[in-house]
C-alpha cells in the first residue's frame, strides 16, 4: 500500500468511528409513557390512555422520563399487583377498579427547578366504559394535556413543559448519567458536544497527522 492510499484509509477509519460515535449519543425526549401490566411484565401501551379502556382487574402504569423512543422507554418502578393496589377497593356492580402505578420519575429527568413526587400506586373505581384516561383522573388530578391530546402532566407534575426534546449531549450528557436503564443520575443545563463526540474529533486529527507524518517520512 502506498504512502496516500494508508493515509486515505486512515483518515476514513476514523471518520468512520466519529459517525458511530455521535450516532451512540441519540437525542431524546422528556414525557409521560404509559404502560399495561401483562403477565408479571410491563408492556409500553398500543394506544393512547384516552383510547384505552382497561377491564376490571387491570393494572396500568404511568412513567415520566426522558427516553429517546418507546423502544427505550422507562418502565414504571416498584411492585404493582393488583390485590395488593385495590385490596381496601371491593368490587362494586356497574364499576369496573383499574389499578395504577404512577411513577414521576427521577431527578435526574426532572425539568430544571422541579422536583418529582414520590411514586405511588392507586385503585380507580370508575364506570364499566371508562377509558385509561379517565381512570387516571378519579385519582390523579389535576391532569395537564397540550393541543394534540397528549398527556403532560399528572397531579401537576411536571408544572411546565411537554414531550420536549432533550438533544444529545445537552442537558441530560452534562448532568453525568450514568445508569441508561434507571436513568437515575446527573443535572445540569448544558448545550454543547457531547465528550464522546469530542474525543473522536480528537481522534481524527491525530490520525490526520499521522497519515501526513508517515507519507513526509517514506518521502524522504
């Protein structure tokens, strides 16, 4: 191989490692997902909480978290059974009782300035047609909604904002996550290249000059 074909495949080696690393640090946003409970696990719902209608006997749950898709969304935390979330709600004719899990998540996903509630679980009584959503507000008030129906707050938390987007490398990189399952780590409010990001831009430039040293030296 000649000196500018090696000094080619370098510099493409590391452009290479460069996409795949900024490609690592995907953006992602800040939302409540909603969860149903199938055999022992959670599943991330088909349909909306204002589409959904449980049966008596279901268990849902709500998380608030920032995730970068459904794919990877945060499931709700802790136990969620439903004798132990309904065991002083008796059945009653002509109701149906949903128990929830509601999550607020950590402070790592917290909007900045707030501080989320404890988890909680509750029983929800409600009419036999009852959708998620109205479960949810027997219990949950008040609830927060924006123009396109989508859920932004759950007993007013979070105070402000809905489904933003948090980029990469931004506010959730500078506050040092460092669990991407629970996402239970960092704060912080910064905006620039990820450190990821900028090590493969380091990355590309000592590779460059060691394409360009190596074609000086066999020039000689």
């Amino acid at each position: 191989m000649n000196r500018r074909r090696r000094a080619a495949v370098l510099l493409l080696s590391a452009f290479l490692l460069l996409t795949a690393t900024g490609q690592a640090h995907a953006a992602g946003y800040r939302y409540w997902s909603f969860w149903e409970r199938e055999g022992g696990d959670w599943t991330y719902a088909t349909q909306g909480p204002s589409l959904a209608r449980p049966s008596d006997g279901d268990v849902q749950g709500f998380r608030f978290a920032v995730s970068e898709d459904s794919a990877h969304a945060v499931r709700p935390r802790g136990r969620a059974d439903f004798a132990d979330i309904c065991a002083d709600t008796p059945a009653r004719k002509g109701t149906k009782r949903v128990a929830l899990v509601l999550d607020f998540g950590t402070a790592a996903d917290a909007p900045s300035g707030e501080r989320p509630p404890a988890r909680r679980t509750a029983c929800a009584r409600v009419a036999p047609d009852a959708t998620a959503s109205e479960a949810l507000a027997s219990v949950a008030k008040p609830l927060r909604y924006d123009s396109n129906a989508l859920l932004c707050a759950i007993s007013g938390y979070p105070e402000k904002g809905c489904g933003e987007q948090i980029a990469a490398g931004g506010e959730r990189s500078a506050k040092g996550a460092a669990s991407s399952a629970a996402r239970d780590e960092g704060d912080g409010d910064g905006g620039g290249p990820s450190v990821g990001l900028l090590a493969g831009g380091a990355l590309v430039l000592v590779l460059a000059a060691a394409g360009v040293w190596q074609a000086r030296r066999r020039a000689r």
